[in-house]
C-alpha cells in the first residue's frame, strides 16, 4: 500500500463511521461515500445496547468483551462521543438459571453481580415492581443510535477524511485484477483499498460481482416517546420490556431490544408496548410516542459478522454483522490494521467473509 493510501469506505452508519475513523487517524487519506445521509438505516433504528451478555460462546462472547473495552477508551479519547456506560439491569433468564447465566458472565470477564430485590429497589428506586432477582451487569452500556455514526465521522473527518453523500454506489470498478474504487452517478471513486460497509445492502453489491453473502435480515420496530422525569441510568432488559432512557429523558423501548417484526401492525404493536410501560416505572403514567423506527437488522446467514477481505477479490473489504453498535471499535480498529498493515488480525478469523466463499 502507498504512504497515504486513499480508502473508500461505502456507507455511513456505525461501522463505515468507525472504519473510516481508525484508517484516518493512522494518516489515510478516506473517502466516506453514503448514498443517503449518514445512518440512515440500521444504526439509526437500533436500541444501541453495547453488551455482551451470551457467554454460551466463548469466542464471541470475548470478541463483545474486548469491543466495550475499547469504547471506554475512545470515550476517553473522543469525549464528544454519544455514550455512556451504566450498566444493565437484566431479569430475562428464568430466576432459577440466573446464578449460573452470572457466573459464566462472570468467568468470561463480565463483572455482573447477581442483586435481590431489595438492592434491586435501592439502585433503581422508579421502578414499579422490581423482580425478586436480576444481573447487573455495571460494564455495559448504550450509544445514541440518532447521533453515534455522526459523531464518529465527525471525528473522521477531524482527522482529514471526506464525505459524500446522496451519492449511491453502483458498482465497485476493476484495474489490472484490482479493485481500484466504486462508481457513483457523478464518476468514479478511486481508491488503494475500497471497504464495503452498507449493512443490509452488502450482499446485493457483491452479488452483482459473483459473491454470494448468505443474509438472514429481520425488521424491528423500537418506539420512542417524548421526555419523562428521570427514572433510570441503567439499560434495563426484562422478558417482556427492554427500556433505557436518554439524556433528555425520552425512553427508547421495545419488546426486545432487536424489535419487533412490524408485520403485525405498527399500531398493535405499540399500543402492546405501551401497555407495559404503564406502571413500569414509578410516576410515570402513559408515555407520549414520538418516534417509531423500523430497520432491518443486517444478520450474516450464521448469525456472526462477516468481516475482511473479500476472497477473489484484491483491495476488496468487507464489513456488515448484527450488534453493529457493540463491535464498531473492534471492527475499526482490526480492519484499519488488516487494510494499512496488510497484517491478518487475529480477533477476526472466526468472522471472515471468506467462510461464505463459494458458496451458489
Ligand atoms: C431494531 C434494531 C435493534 C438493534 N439493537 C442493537 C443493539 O442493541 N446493540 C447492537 O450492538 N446492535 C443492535 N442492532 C444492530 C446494529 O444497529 C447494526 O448492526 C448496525 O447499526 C449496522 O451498522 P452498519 O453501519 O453496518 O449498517 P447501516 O447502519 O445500515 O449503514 C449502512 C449504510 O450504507 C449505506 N449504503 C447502502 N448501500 C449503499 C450504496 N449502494 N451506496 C452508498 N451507500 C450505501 C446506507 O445508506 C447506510 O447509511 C440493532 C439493529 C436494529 C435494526
């Protein structure tokens, strides 16, 4: 790769956000191509729970682990970014399976401590009908999914990169059996490397070059409602309810923090959600609903992200998974140090591209 290498990064939501951050901090000259405005599609309609709460799988669970560490850090070092880390309060498992959910979080690493009902009232005092037991969970955190990609581009940015918007990729351009950048309407992106990171579109891009990328995308719909008193810091996710609230005091809800299928009717589904915020919290009667978002949530057939260099392709990236929100420092991070190093991390072999390869 030249000194400066110039990176064309399609799509601006959290992970092209992130991506083109981490490469343009390390002195790449990056170009963040959109063909609507940034964020204008999953991460813009996701709950933004940055969380690692299945131990059941080692590997990833560790991946979810390491991500939130280096939020903290960016935190640090972008002060302006959109998050916050104060924990969740969790009471989806069965009370009965709680202790051991506990102990596996807390032998990959997680710190969550198991609270009884009295201590559950003392750290969230609001809350109605606290549960007889539930998983505090104090390393994790949230993004605010309407200002999270922005914040991070403008960090890019800072750093020297460019963004063009409403400027749809057609079609990725070849060079001598490379691919040197993407076509949109007004010409031609040249690029030493072209990262592809536009979520639910990524298969259709590649499909129109012969690769196939397996997708299992499902909607979901997530309410929110205008500003209430405060009644929590916490994400807090039950069997029926996940709920956090915003610094302005508007709650960002839904049945789970996935959504829910809208096919049943947005009007249904909310009335159902309203229903059980009613009396959720302490002093807080019939919320006012401003917003319902619907997005689909990019979800690599596997279900696990798929990541790198796309094979068969050279100069090729590729970058789309569910949990978007939690993994995008991990995801920018590895990527940036594949792409300018030319060094294969190892954090991502689970979750390469290349596992899809061949595949009709
Ligand atoms: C309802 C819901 C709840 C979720 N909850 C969580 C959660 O709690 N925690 C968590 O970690 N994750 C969660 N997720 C998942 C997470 O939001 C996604 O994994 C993440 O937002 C994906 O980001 P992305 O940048 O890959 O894709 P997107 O945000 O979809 O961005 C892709 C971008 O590519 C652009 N684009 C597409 N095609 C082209 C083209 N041809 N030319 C130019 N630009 C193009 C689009 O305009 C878009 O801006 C949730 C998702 C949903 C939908």
């Amino acid at each position: 790769m030249t000194q400066t290498p110039h990176i064309a990064v399609v799509g601006a939501g959290i992970l092209g956000a992130s991506i083109a951050y981490h490469l343009a901090r390390r002195g790449a000259q990056v170009t963040i191509v959109d063909e609507g405005t940034p964020a204008n599609r999953a991460t813009h309609g996701s709950f933004a729970w940055i969380n690692a709460h299945n131990p059941k799988d080692e590997t990833y669970f560790q991946f979810r682990m390491a991500s939130i560490r280096l939020w903290k850090d960016l935190a640090t070092t972008l002060p302006a970014l959109p998050v916050r880390f104060d924990g969740t309060l969790n009471w989806e498992d069965n009370p009965d399976e709680i202790e051991e959910v506990q102990r596996a979080l807390n032998d990959g690493g997680n710190p969550a401590r198991l609270v009884s009902r009295k201590q559950i009232n003392e750290i969230e005092p609001n809350l109605a009908a606290a549960p007889e037991v539930a998983i505090d969970a104090s390393t994790e955190g949230v993004a605010d999914p309407a200002r999270i990609a922005e914040a991070f581009l403008f960090a890019a940015l800072a750093q020297g990169a460019t963004l063009r918007t409403n400027a749809k990729v057609l079609g990725l351009t070849f060079e001598q059996g490379r691919v040197a950048g993407v076509e949109i309407p007004e010409g031609i992106v040249e690029a030493d490397a072209t990262v592809l990171a536009t979520g639910v579109a990524t298969a259709e891009l590649l499909a129109a070059h012969d690769f196939t990328l397996p997708m299992d995308n499902a909607p979901g719909l997530l309410i929110g409602t205008a500003p209430v008193a405060k009644v929590t810091e916490r994400v807090l996710t039950s069997m029926s309810l996940h709920v956090w609230q915003k610094d302005d005091g508007a709650l960002l809800l839904g049945e789970d923090f996935g959504g829910t299928d809208p096919s049943e009717g947005v009007d249904a589904i909310i009335e159902r959600v309203l229903c059980k915020l009613d009396g959720y919290f302490k002093g807080v009667d019939r919320a006012e609903v401003t917003t319902t978002t619907i997005a689909k949530r990019p979800m690599p057939a596997d279900s696990y992200p798929a990541l790198g260099a796309v094979p068969g392709f050279n100069d090729l990236w590729v970058a789309t998974t569910h949990s978007g929100i939690t993994l995008a420092p991990i995801i920018g991070e590895s990527l940036a140090t594949e792409i300018l190093d030319g060094k294969l991390v190892k954090a991502l072999h689970p979750y390469r591209v290349s596992r899809f390869a061949g595949q009709a």
